[in-house]
C-alpha cells in the first residue's frame, strides 16, 4: 500500500492560529467510495475560510479534532469510482490537507488547461478566488457602469480581482483598502484601484474613505470587516450594496462590533453576505462565469499572482502567513509535480 | 387673516427629546405657492422616524433650529395651487406639526374614505404604516409561504401589521418581540403573531429568539434594531432576509453595536434596510399595494389601532409617548374636526 499523510487539527485555536495545533498523521491511501474520486493532491489553497472550520460558530459544524483540515486542492485523478473522471484527469475542489484523497466526484470540478496558464489558475482566477469576485460583484452586488465602488483586501487575492472586474464593469471611481505602502502600490498599479487606503497608515479609516470617495459608495466588495465595513457603511449613497465576503479582520477575534448599521436604513442600502460554495453548487451558472473570466483573461485584462510554497510538511506554516499578511499572492502550497 | 400656529424645534435633543427641546411660534396663514395645496391639519401622526429628523446623521439633513417639526398628517384642502386636488379634499402626505400647513401637491394623497373606516386609517394601514409593512415584507424580504418569520417592535404600528401581512402571507411560524406580557398578549391575539418574546423579561434576548424559532428565521421584520437585530443575526437560515425598517431601540443613544454580522455570511444572508419614501414617490406601485391592503381590510384579515390625543397643544408630549412605549395603538393628535 502506498502511504498517506495528513495534516489534522490537534486542538481549536484560540485566536491566531498556530503551529502546535496541528499535527502529521499516517495512514495507508484507501480506496475511493462509490461516486468518490482519488487524487493525488498537488496544490493546496490557503483560504481564510479555513479558519472558519476550525472553531463553533465558522460557516459549518466545526471540523473534528484528530481530522484532516479542510480546504480547496488541485490535483489528478489516481483512480475514480464516479462517471465524469478518469484516471489523469486534473481536477479542483473540496479536499484536505493531504498527500491523497478521495473527494465526491459532485464536488470536483475539472481544470481548465488553457494555453499559457499556469494549473495554478484553477486555485485562483479560475477557480473559487475568480468566482468569488464575479458572485460578489456581479450576482450579490450587481454592479452597473458609472458607479463608484470600494473594495477592502483590496491586494488579496479576492480583492485584486474584484478591483479590476469592477474596471472591466465600467466603475466610474475604484477605491481600495489594503496593508502598508507596498500592497496599496500594488492594487493602483495592477489591480484596477484609482488609489488605495493604506489602513495601518490612517487613524481614522472611515474619514479616510470619506475623502477617497467624497459621494460615496454605491458598491462595496468587503473580505475584511472591522473598521473597513463600519467606515464602509458611513458613506453609502442611495441603495448602495455591500457584498460582505469575508471579515478577515476577525476571524482570530472576539466578534467585531458594528455601529455603522444605521447607514443601511438611511441609505436603502442592503449588506449581503454571499459564499461561492452556492456557485460551486450551480455548475451551469458556474460554467458561464468560467467562461467570462476566461474571456477577460484572453483579452488581457486580468493578473493575478500566486505565492507558491513547497513541501507537504510547509502547509501550517503557509496558511499562518494568511494573518500576517507576509505574502504577495494567493497563497499555495505545492505538494507534488504534475 | 388667520393666524396659524406651529411647533418648532427650539434645540437639538441629546438623547431623549424633552418638551423643553419645542416652542410654540405663531404667525398668519400664508397663500400656498404655486404647486402647492394649503391645509387645515386634522390629524399629526407621531412617528419614530420624526426623532431622525432632529440630529445631524439622521435620514436627511437635519431640521433646521426654530423650524416647525415635520411629519405625516392628514388635513382638508383650503386652497390649492396644484393641479390634481380640490378644495375640500381630504389628503395625507409630509406636512409639520402646524394647524395650516402649504404642502406640494407631489407630496399628498388622496384619503380614501372606504365604508367604515375612521379618516385615521390614511395615518396607519392605508397610509405609511400600512405601506411600510407591505413593502417590508413582500417587497424587501420576499416573504414566502412556509416560511419563519420574526418581527420586533410586534405590537407597534408597523410591526402589528408585518405580523397580520405575515399570517396573509402563508408564513409557518411568526414569532414577535414586544416589551411587557399586555404587548405581547395582544401580538398573539391581535397581531398575527404564534408567541412573543417579552424582550424586558429575558436576559439573553438572542438565546429566547433560538428557543422560540429552533430553525431559524428566514424573514425578520426589524423595527428596533440593537440586542433584537443582533439575536436575529444570531438565527438565520441560509438566504433569509433582514427588513430593516427602523432602530428605535438607538435613536436616543449612542450609536448601537452589532456583534453578529458574520452570520449574514455563514448564511448567505442579507441585511436591507428600507423606507417607505421610496413607494410614496411611486404612485403607481403604492396604489396598488393600497389596493392589496384595502383587500384584506374588506375581508376582515387586518386589525390596527389607533391612540389618538387631542389639541394642537399635546403634540409634543405625544410625541415623547413612543419613546416610553406608553401606548396601545399608532399615536395620532388630532387638531381639528373634520
């Protein structure tokens, strides 16, 4: 039998994650179930939502102790025993933080290998991070051209392609939020932003965002919470809509307190919190936004960066560096060649 | 030439509006302007949303010191400058609390006088109240049958009838928030309502909200904003939808903190705040959401009450009535005979 490993949740973290809570298990690679599929894993996604399965009260019942971590994979098929898949197929999807597993095929999705792409892109522009932009943008926040949008995390991964699918939308005004002078320069130079926010620069974020947008917003594209959501629903114009994707700001914090919500009755305005998984769920929906994105990509308006690690054994140690912010990219970890 | 009276607004209120924060200024009625209907106030509606008016940061730009109080009334047609109204007709719109008050015409409606009804019905469900709870529910929530649905503020003005529209709607389980065993008594036997919580009888209003609807909400009717919102935010059903017609609970205190905005993530939820501004500036769609209404008062579906005090004198200290919650039914001042 070829052996597996796992990385596996030893303990919930309390607050920042960290390297002692989790832990190496063997085991011998087992057969897939009926309408499972095996991969080899060759790529795994560091997400912040990750962090949500860790503990009660994340999007799910909590991940179990003593069981691998969650997360998004890509991978090839070892052996399937679903219809869709054969053996050599490079596929994306729901796995875990190991070196083999077996996934429901309904939860895989196959990667596309468009010429010059790296397989990378399926764990990015081509995979959830680029459809979660487009759900949020596009499906949650319905975008129209002219409009003036703002977008926290605006470096990340999500972030950087929201600000520049808002571009491609035709946004008359694109202001992002981001960590430091080097990500700001960052989303002004690649990632579609008219200028950015530096928020460990400025006391007062939601002045900041006043004088970034002096007529306020009318989308907001929102992965961090805190101090950028409360700032966020100060300016609102009329019938603004808040995609509320992630709350980053949070997630190794009490819950964070809002004062701002007010804003909504003023303003008719709507917050509205979305998850891909419902697009990952809709495969025809989920086909056409593939598609678009592809297009974009074709013609050149689209970059994106990963921030590629190696090694089984380096994948705790990468996903830390999510809430450092110490990463220029989507954070992978490479597990094998292809 | 007849002289008229007001009450103005002598200083800003900080925290609970006193009588001293109102003055009584006279003058001569003045000629309507062109476009313009002058009337005899019969009716003064008091309306949390008045208490916005007050302080900077409210729906608009706040009244300005010394200026009659603005708010909903119905009054007869004295004279007219508008094409559409007549002398004599009877009409409801945004006027002042003053006994003569020139409105523009595209400001006013016709009062419907339906067999049987008093005139204040055009102040409570044919007027704003009835149309805030219709387009709450329907229009903002998309209520559908079978589902849960939450109402605060469940034996005031608008959340009495979200709560009686809830039952016409089909809605499975509606449960209310009131403050006092007679409020909640009369949501279950007048209101629509399945039970009530008696938010001033539980310590953990978010825990009772659990208990009271173990699968979660998908509609909440949302009128008081603060610990009710944030336990509603803590019981939400995938895609359920928030109405987020007021905050009474704040508008006399600091700015209210949610902590339980992740939720609308982790259930792909929204968060929509609305006002009734909106359908009033749409004769078409507000006349036929009356019509609806009008429909199930024929067939004996809704019930409403109406508190009414008498004097132009009282109106300030009818107005300080909501704030205490000493009440049974939407408070109304009536000024004059028909």
């Amino acid at each position: 039998m070829t052996r597996n490993r796992h990385w596996v949740l030893l303990r919930r973290p309390e607050g920042l994650p960290q390297l002692a809570d989790f832990e190496i298990r063997e085991d011998d690679v087992s057969e897939p179930a009926e309408g499972e599929v095996l991969l080899r894993v060759l790529y795994a996604a560091m997400d912040p939502a990750i962090r949500g399965f860790m503990n009660a009260g994340g999007y799910a019942a909590p991940l179990p102790l003593g069981a691998p971590v969650k997360g998004m994979v890509l991978g090839r098929v070892l052996r399937t025993k679903a219809r869709g898949f054969a053996t050599g197929d490079l596929v994306w999807g729901f796995g875990s933080w190991s070196e083999y597993v077996s996934v429901p095929a309904a939860q895989l999705h196959r990667a596309p290998i468009e010429a010059g792409l790296d397989l990378s892109a399926s764990l990015h522009v081509l995979g959830t991070i680029g459809l979660t932009a487009h759900y949020g943008l596009f499906g949650i926040a319905a975008v129209k051209p002219g409009e003036r949008v703002l977008v926290s995390g605006a470096a990340g991964a999500v972030g950087s392609l929201a600000g520049q699918m808002a571009r491609i939308a035709g946004a008359s005004r694109i202001i992002g939020i981001a960590g430091g002078p080097e990500k700001c320069a960052r989303a002004v130079a690649e990632y579609g932003c008219d200028s950015c926010i530096d928020y460990k620069a400025e006391a007062d974020l939601s002045a900041a965002i006043g004088a970034a947008l002096p007529e306020g917003i009318d989308v907001c594209f929102e992965n961090v919470g805190g101090a950028a959501l409360d700032g966020a629903l100060a300016h609102l114009r009329k019938d603004a809509r808040i995609a509320l994707c992630g709350m980053i700001s949070g997630y190794n914090a009490e819950a964070q307190s809002l004062k701002n919500a007010w804003g909504l009755v003023v303003n008719t305005a709507r917050l509205h919190g979305f998850r891909v998984t419902d697009i990952l769920a809709d495969r025809v929906r989920m086909s056409a936004m593939l598609a678009e994105i592809a297009g974009w990509i074709a013609a050149g308006k689209l970059r994106w960066h990963v921030d590629v690690r190696y090694g089984f054994e380096a994948i705790p140690e990468t996903f830390l560096c999510l809430f450092s912010g110490a990463h220029t990219g989507r954070l992978l970890v490479r597990l094998a060649g292809d």
